[in-house]
C-alpha cells in the first residue's frame, strides 16, 4: 500500500497565519464599514437640522453664491464661460452635474431648494466615506487601532461635519486629500504606470479643487522614491512571518545540492 504522505513541517502554522490574515482583513472591512455608518448618520442628522432650521440653507452667499451661479450656469449648457477661473473649477463643475440631475429628474417645478438638499446629502456621504477612508489608511501604515482612532476622529470632526454642509470647496477636500493619500500608499507597495497614473490623476483632481494642493505633489514625489526599498523589505518580512520554516530554511538550489552530495557518499 502507498505510505501515506508526510505533512510539510510547519504546515499548521502556515495555516493558521493564513486565517489569521484572513480574519484581520475581515476586521479591517468591518472597521471601515463602522465607521462610515457612524459617520454618515451624524452627517445626515445634521443635514437634516440645517435644511429645516439654516435660513441661508437656500441662499448662499460670497463664494457660496458664487459657486451657485457657476453651477447654474454650467447645468443650463455654458460649459466654459468667457472669463477666467478665479476660484478653483472643480466643485462648480460637480455643483452643475447635481443641478442639471436634480432638473433632469424633477423638471422645471421642481422645489428650488431640492438641488440644494441632494448636493449637501453626497456632500455629507462624501465626508463619511473620506472617514472610512481614513480607518483603512491607517489601519495600512500602521495597524488596526491606529485607523480606528483616526477613522472615529475625522467621522465626529465638527469642523469637518459643518463645511461638508455648505456650499464651498472645503466640502470635498477632505474626500479628496484621503483619496490622493491612498493613491500615493497604492503607488508606494507595488510601483507601476498604472498606479502612478491614478496617482497623478488624484493630484491633478485635487489642484482642480484647490490649486495650492500642487505644493504637496514633491513632498509625495520624495515619499515615492524613497518607498520601494522599504516596502521590498516589509514584503519579505510579512512572507517568512508566514512561510512555513522548513520551506525557508535553505534555497531549493542548495537542497538539491546537499541531497546530491549525499548520495555521492553514499554509492
């Protein structure tokens, strides 16, 4: 009868770092989740409270007006406009798209306040993501309770829960900026075009929103080319964390060796 086959040293602690993995990338999604729900329920709650109490709700003024007129107008069909951009254009832009959705659907009785309400609604579901964003940064640079901490900070940030509801810029920075930092991390572990490509999207998309976000772009240029070698190493410590020790105890090429010299002695 066939013997049967010896199990491979080490095999049941492979195993058991290979669940234990699992089990906290699981708990990283749970985290993330958490703290999104968190985030987005204080948010809409606010939402809510400023529509129904804010009586500049529906009339924004300064930039807010401004903003609001450029919408507007790039919702009616004037895409470009005839002057230059003395405010960054990326947030008129995603105002125009709510408009013209918000028209698209209602038509022309809709409530004048409607577009209002739905741009301040993603607004807020921004921010919360921004937060859930934030846990899973940190829960990657360092570790799980660091991204708890940082998550749960941005999702009950007043500050960040007040400009998320008004009709500035500063209501999608934050969504932004944690998007351009997990891009930089994507593009730190495994460096390629593809990835830098994305990076350098994020970037070009927060300079549309805030211009003076391009001052960052060599601090993260450093950050790049210093990362590799680091992360090439943090790669082959997490491996032999979870390689079974036999299988790095000696290269296969020197295995082969020593078994050959010891069937030499042996004939």
């Amino acid at each position: 009868m066939p013997s049967a086959r010896p199990s491979e040293p080490g095999g049941g602690s492979f195993a058991r770092a290979r669940r234990r993995a699992h089990a906290l990338a699981r708990a990283g999604r749970l985290d993330a989740w958490a703290v999104f729900a968190a985030a987005l329920a204080l948010r809409l709650a606010h939402g809510a409270e400023i529509r129904a109490h804010d009586p500049f709700f529906a009339s924004p003024s300064v930039d807010g007006r401004v903003y609001d007129a450029w919408a507007r107008a790039i919702a009616g069909g004037d895409l470009v406009g005839d002057g230059v951009f003395f405010l960054g254009p990326l947030y008129a832009y995603l105002l125009g798209a709510v408009y013209a959705l918000v028209h698209a659907v209602a038509g022309d009785g809709a409530d004048p306040s409607a577009r209002f309400a739905v741009a301040r609604t993603l607004q807020l579901a921004g921010g919360a993501a921004a937060a859930a964003g934030l846990c899973a940064l940190g829960r990657r640079l360092f570790d799980r309770r660091v991204g708890l901490v940082a998550g749960l900070g941005l999702a009950l940030y007043p500050m960040a829960i007040f400009y998320e509801g008004t009709g500035l810029v500063a209501s999608v920075q934050m969504p932004i900026a944690v998007g351009v930092l997990l891009a930089a991390v994507r593009a730190g572990e495994r460096p390629g075009a593809g990835r830098g490509a994305v990076l350098g999207l994020a970037i070009g998309i927060a300079a549309l929103a805030r211009p003076n976000a391009l001052l960052f772009a060599p601090l993260l240029g450093a950050g790049l080319a210093a990362a590799p070698r680091g992360e090439a190493r943090r790669r082959r410590r997490a491996r032999s964390a979870v390689s079974p020790p036999g299988s790095r105890s000696r290269s296969p090429r020197r295995s082969r060796t020593t078994a050959s010299r010891a069937a030499s002695g042996c004939s």
